[in-house]
C-alpha cells in the first residue's frame, strides 16, 4: 500500500474515534423531584403508596420532540420523592408535562401548565426550561397538585391519556409474616446488621413498573392494567432478596383474580419460615426438632457411644 495513502487514512481514523468518544461522552443526567410548598401536601404526595411512576414529556427548545409521556420510576427518601434519572444529550430543553400515577396509570397529581386555570396555584408551571451539562447530574423540581375532580383542562393538557384503562384484581397469598421490629434484625456473616425488610411485589408490564406495593401476610389484592400481554411479577421478602419472579400471560395471571371462585397465586416466604400463614389464618410454628419432637438416635448408637467414652 502507498505510505504516503495510508498516514492520511490513520489520521482520518484517529479523528473519528476521538469523535465518536467525544460524542458519547456529551450526555448528562435529569432528575426530578417533588417540590411542595405545603408541608400537608408533601406528605400526602409522598405518603401514598399507590404513586409509582411519573410521566414526562420533554422537548428541545427548538420545539422538537424528545420523550413523549416517558415513563420513570418513582425512588422514596424518607417523605421525599423523586424519579430515577434519565440520560440526555447535551443542551436545551423544556419539560411540558408532569403528572404522578399510581400502578393502574391513573393520573392523581399533575403540574398545571402556563396559562391554564390553575397555573396560579404553583409557583413554576410549565413549561420548565432546564439545560443539561456533559457528564453532570440536573436536578429540577416540580411542583405538582391533586388531580381530584379537576378536568385535564384545568391543568392545561387535551387529556389525561394514559396507555392502561381497563384493570382486573390480582389476588395474592404470601405466607410469611416479617418481623416488624428492628430489635430482630440479625447479624451477616460479616458480622454487619443485616435488618428485616417490608415484602414487597412489583409487576412490570413491557419493562414499565405497574405496581410496586407492599404484600402483608395472609391474602393481599392488586389492581393490575388489563389487557396486557406479558406481566413480569417480582418479589422481595423479609430480608430484601428476590424470593419470586415469574412471567405471566394475561390469561395465565387472569386464574389468581379475586372472584371468590378462583384461588389465589401463592408466594411463600424464606425457606423454613417459623411462622407460615395458611389462607386460614392459622399460624403454624415450625418445629426444629423433628415432626414428633426431639429424635434421640438409634439405640445400638447410642450405647456404642456411651460404652467408647
């Protein structure tokens, strides 16, 4: 090959990769969180266990469309709240729309737009223009209210559209009882605390969190998105590990509803629990000894052991 055709091409390449390098370098991350001027609304907002994600739309300032409704799971501190982040490219952007559902995708707190009838309630309504910076973390927060009875014209949106309508109850049996005292917590291997944790079930349907809700021992019931046609259910357990994971069906999932007629989908507890709830309510201890008590071993054993002593 020509030397003189081959420098100019490893030039070229070296320019390329440390492009390429650059560009996917050029991206930041968005995170947003509550921000409530009254403490009573904070609470309730952050209290209610049925918000599990927020929709957002964004847009470059140019006006072109980024995310459309984007779905972003909802993270608790304490009594704050805020979405996982969310990767961008550098630049401008507005945030359009901003509303809290629960795990059916219902809207219940929602930030008025500018110049609808309840932009006055907020000090910020959108949109919001926020810039993002290579290899930093944006933090916005928004301030939102209770949908309530208010129409979607109130909060200045055509409509509250979201993709699941139709729901059906899920039906759920969990068999352990955790201990709610964080005197029980035991010690790891390590020698560290290892705490006792709420059980907890999620569903996802298309990698979005439809539901993420504490289940409490003995029969629990879930209002699920129907009809969708892949359901992922996880579940942790008292010590916060993955004690259940399954996909399901529609119509596989739709044999654990609540009509009295079917029974319902059984996830145990840790192995061994010491205390199971049966759908009868009735706990039973778990007996460390052996099915009759204490079992002494064989006979000719145990004089063989007497007598080498």
């Amino acid at each position: 090959m020509n030397k003189s055709f081959f420098l100019p091409l490893t030039i070229l390449a070296v320019f390329l990769a440390l492009t390429s390098c650059q560009q996917a370098e050029e991206k930041g991350q968005l995170t947003l969180g509550l921000d409530l001027v009254e403490e009573d609304m904070l609470k309730a907002a952050s209290s209610n266990n049925g918000l599990t994600t927020a929709l957002i739309t964004i847009m470059r300032e140019d006006g072109s469309l980024v995310y459309d409704k984007e779905p972003l799971e909802l993270i608790r501190f304490g009594d704050a709240l805020m979405t996982r982040s969310l990767k961008l490219p550098v630049g401008g952007f507005m945030l359009t729309e901003f509303m809290l559902t629960d795990s059916s995708g219902e809207v219940l707190w929602a930030t008025p737009r500018e110049g609808s009838k309840l932009a006055g309630l907020v000090n910020n309504p959108l949109p919001q223009f926020f810039h993002i910076n290579p290899n930093e973390a944006t933090s916005v927060n928004i301030q939102v209210i209770r949908v309530g009875q208010y129409p979607p014209e109130d909060f200045g949106y055509a409509q509250f559209n979201i993709d699941f309508v139709e729901r059906f109850c899920l039906k759920v049996h969990y068999t352990q009882r955790c201990p709610d005292d964080e005197r029980d917590s035991i010690l790891g291997p390590d020698g560290t605390v290892m705490p006792y944790y709420q059980a907890r079930l999620k569903v996802f349907v298309y990698d979005r969190l439809v539901l993420d809700e504490p289940m409490l021992p003995g029969e629990n019931k879930y209002a699920l998105p129907a009809p969708a046609g892949h359901y992922l259910l996880v579940a942790t357990g008292c010590m916060g590990n993955t004690i259940f994971k399954q996909d399901f069906g529609m119509e596989e999932l739709g044999m654990f509803r609540c009509d009295p007629d079917f029974t319902p989908l059984f996830i145990p507890g840790i192995e061994d629990p010491d205390i199971v709830i049966t759908p009868e309510g009735i706990y039973e201890p778990k007996i460390k000894q052996g099915l009759f008590g204490q079992i002494m071993p064989p006979l000719d054993n145990f004089m063989d052991s007497t007598m080498n002593d």
